[in-house]
C-alpha cells in the first residue's frame, strides 16, 4: 500500500511537500517527526 504524505506548515496550519512513499518509508518519517516534533498529514493513495 502507497500513501500520500504532507508535511504541516506550523504557524499556518497549511500543508506542503507532497511525498508518495510505502509503508516502511512512512513509519521512519513518523518516527523521526515524532523526535522532532514535525506534524504530517498521512493518508492512503486511492487504488487504480
């Protein structure tokens, strides 16, 4: 499964960056937001 990942813009509460990424890549940009205190916006790709 793909997912689509924004990353949050703090003071405006808008999103930017748009990443496609699997599941692996998403649980590590999870991980490393979460030591960061980044915020994403993560949501599954449609399906063809």
């Amino acid at each position: 499964m793909r997912f689509e990942i924004h990353r949050l813009d703090h003071h405006q509460d808008s999103a930017n960056g748009r990443l496609i990424a699997d599941a692996e890549t998403v649980r590590a940009l999870v991980e490393a937001a979460a030591r960061t205190g980044e915020r994403l916006y993560i949501r599954p790709c449609p399906t063809a």
